[in-house]
C-alpha cells in the first residue's frame, strides 16, 4: 500500500497496530464485534452462495462466477458476504 503515492504518507504516519487498537476501543466501547480476518484467508476466491473454492482469480477480475452453483457478484462483495457468514 506504500507504493501508492497518494497513499503512501497517510499510511506511514499512522501505523496500523494503533488504527486495529482504536478499532478494538470504539467496538468494546459501542458493543460492537470487531472482526479481524486472516491475512492468507481466500475470502474472494470462495462463493458465499455455495462455499466452492477457485484456485486461481486474478485482479483483473472484478466480477465472482462460480464455477460449481453459477453464482455471480462482484467480487469485493462476495467476501465480505463469506466473512460476515463465519461470524454467525
């Protein structure tokens, strides 16, 4: 994300173990449930309709097909649906 110039500044002032801590506060403090999700794990290469994995997707591919059910969503929307269904 550094590389980014617009980025890059914003990013290397503010570290990102202070931005998770204040997340952590404003949840505790609201009753909210923060979520951190693992950094390897395939949120937009597996369908939140049916749970299949694709082994490859590239970047260039903004829209989720699924090869197993045919689901379509783009595809920044379909993980955040797979990550919020592993909470429940």
């Amino acid at each position: 994300m550094v590389k980014n110039h617009k980025l890059s500044q914003s990013i290397s002032d503010c570290s990102f173990y202070e931005f998770r801590r204040q997340l952590e506060y404003k949840c505790k403090k609201f009753g909210s449930t923060l979520i951190v999700a693992d950094r390897f794990y395939p949120s937009s290469k597996t369908c939140s309709n049916c749970g299949h994995k694709k082994s490859v997707l590239k970047l260039s591919q903004r829209i989720f097909d699924c090869d197993n059910c045919g689901f379509s969503l783009d595809r920044d929307l379909n993980a955040a649906i797979k990550y919020e269904g592993l909470r429940m």
